[in-house]
C-alpha cells in the first residue's frame, strides 16, 4: 500500500502536527506500507529525509495580503494550488491523508482521502469569510461521506456530531467518523525520579492562540507568593510582534530575571525538561486539539494545568478558566496536591493516550 500525508508542517519537526505525522509514519512503515509527504519548501531543508516530497512555497508580503480577497493571502491556498503538479505522483497513492480539511478541496477526485483535524481551526461560530471557508471545507468531506479522523470531541461537535467531552475514544461514532485522540510514545516520554527544579514549564510556540501571554500574566501573581520559580517558555518564534508583546509583559512586571525564553528544543531532549520542571502550563485561548505537549508532560508525572479549551477538555489536566486570576489559582491547587494530581494525571495518560491504542485505531481507518 501506498499513502502520501498532505501537509503545511512536517519537516523538521518542531510542533504537535509534525510530530503526529512522524509518528503516525513509524506505525504505517511498521506494517509495511510506503509513506510520502508532500508539503511545502522549507528553507531548513539540511537532511531531508528522502520520502518528503517539496511544492514551491508562495507567501505573499504582508501589505499586498490586505488588498486582495481573502483565500488569495493563505500559504495553504497557493499550497493546494501547487499539488496540482503532483496529480500523476497522487493518483499511484492508495491513501491520501489530508492534514486538516482546507486541503480537501485540492485532492477530493482521490478514490480515497483520509480528512484528520488537529484541532478547530475556526472560530465557532465562524464569522470571518476565512472561518466560514474552514468549517465549509469540514462539512463537504462529511456531507461526502469522506473519512474524517478528529483528535478531540470539540471538532465533532461543530460538524453536528452528537458527542460528549472526554467519551468514546478511539470509536468509530459514526460511519467513516472516527474519535482517534493524540498519543504519546510512552517509551519516549516517561518518569525518570529525577530532582525537580523549581520551574513552571510552558512547552508552546508563541502564538496569540497558545495564550503566552495569560502565562507571564499568572507567572507575575505565582512570583509573589512563590519567588523561588522560574517560568520557562519552550517554543519560537524568538522574533514578531507577539512576542514583543511578551517581552513587553515581562519587562512590565520587571520578572526579567523570572523568565526564560528558549526557543525551540528538538524533541528528543524535552523529556528531561517536563522531568525537571515542577508544573506544566497550558494557557492555550484558541484553536487547540488534545495536545501532545500536555500528554507529554503528564506521561513524566510532570501535572498539568490547562484551559479547557477544544480538546484540553478530553484531557486529564486540572482545568481552569482562560484568565490569570484561574490560571493562578489552578497552580496554586495543584502545588498543594503535587503527589495526588500527578500520578492521577499520569496513571490516565499512559492508560488511555498510547500508541498501542492509536495503532489499533487508525489500522482501523486505513483498512477500513
């Protein structure tokens, strides 16, 4: 068998998405069938594996976006504009994995496409035209009857699918719709019983929507009771004006000496992170499916405290409104119950959020 990922991110891995395609690639490869990626030009290209497959990468400047209509301005618009030179290569591919559904549009002739969310990407309900585009493309592969794979209930719902949070993992709820949540590799991610440090980890790229900015602005009202932390923000970009914006905060609340920002950190070496640090922060505001960086952590007993946003709600995390007073709060609670919260968020993560179980079920949809 053949099967080819379209995709915006894969190589090199930094985030959650390329993560899951990496590993998702390591189960396919496993059980003997031929993996491609096709995405983008990345200028970071030194090593390359050979299965990635480039298209030319159009971004148009800034100023000239605001002018023209809105799908015109989208990387991914101009991406699924170029997969149309990779018609001949993806017609000889028995399986095509669209990495959410914007790219539907571009490959829905293929006899079978496999439409995955990693998380709703629109406002609900959408409002701005490119929102409404988003939740368009979702509906046409279900109203298709395409096979659509969802990390979190949150992005079923909006489809209209009659599912509660934290329920049916791993099923099949309804013909071609599957409830297949991120997992971890917990031989990669695991408890190690080293020393904690006193450090409240916030594993997240600096994006508005990952909410880094909630984190310093609770971080401030932990600093006060609790001087001896540190925050650590592991993720990039290092540059832009949100992280300005960050930089601003932290200037503002004069914790230049409180607060880290490492940029990003290859994979391999964050399981040493999540074991040294004492709690985890996931301030996450918009836009999130049931995140790794919170598997991750909860997998070396490193407890987390999250929003409830998108799929954080399928999650074991301790869970907290989308304001620093909660966010506060939350590591407050959890500090004082350190024993108690660990090992029930472990002992749920490893149970449940294993490649084992995501093995079975996505075998599942490609044989299906």
């Amino acid at each position: 068998m053949k099967l080819a990922h379209i995709t915006m991110h894969f190589f090199p891995i930094y985030g959650g998405q390329e993560t899951y395609i990496d590993n998702l690639n390591k189960i396919f490869e496993k059980n003997k069938i031929d993996v491609s990626v096709i995405q983008p030009t990345s200028l970071r290209n030194k090593n390359k594996p050979h299965f990635v497959h480039y298209v030319p990468s159009i971004r148009l400047p800034e100023p000239l976006i605001k002018g023209i209509p809105f799908l015109i301005g989208q990387d991914w618009f101009w991406f699924n504009s170029m997969l149309w030179f990779k018609k001949k290569f993806l017609k000889k591919q028995n399986v095509l994995i669209s990495h959410y559904p914007f790219h539907y549009s571009a490959i829905a002739w293929h006899k079978n496409v496999i439409v995955v969310s990693h998380g709703l990407d629109w406002s609900e309900p959408p409002n701005l035209n490119l929102d409404k585009h988003k939740k368009y493309s979702a509906m046409l592969a279900k109203h298709k009857n395409t096979k659509i794979v969802s990390n979190d209930t949150c992005f079923l719902r909006a489809l209209d699918f009659n599912i509660k949070e934290g329920t049916q993992f791993f099923e099949e709820i309804k013909k071609n719709v599957w409830f297949i949540p991120n997992c971890i590799d917990t031989n990669k991610f695991y408890f190690k019983n080293e020393k904690r440090k006193n450090v409240i980890l916030v594993p997240r790229n600096i994006r508005k929507s990952r909410g880094i900015h909630l984190a310093i602005e609770a971080f401030n009202l932990f600093s006060q009771k609790h001087n001896e932390f540190i925050l650590k923000i592991v993720g990039g970009p290092l540059h832009g004006k949100y992280y300005k914006d960050c930089m601003n905060l932290v200037h503002h609340y004069s914790l230049e000496n409180k607060v880290q920002f490492t940029g990003n950190i290859p994979n391999k070496d964050l399981v040493d992170i999540y074991n040294k640090s004492k709690i985890t922060i996931i301030p996450t505001i918009a836009f999130e499916g049931t995140c790794l960086s919170a598997l991750e952590s909860m997998a070396c007993k490193t407890p987390v405290v999250s929003t409830r946003v998108g799929g954080l709600s399928d999650l074991p995390t301790y869970k907290v409104d989308t304001t620093p007073k909660e966010i506060f709060n939350g590591l407050e609670k959890v500090l004082n119950n350190w024993n108690g919260e660990s090992k029930k968020q472990y002992i749920i993560t490893t149970k449940t959020f294993n490649l084992t179980n995501w093995e079975k079920a996505w075998l599942e949809v490609i044989k299906k």
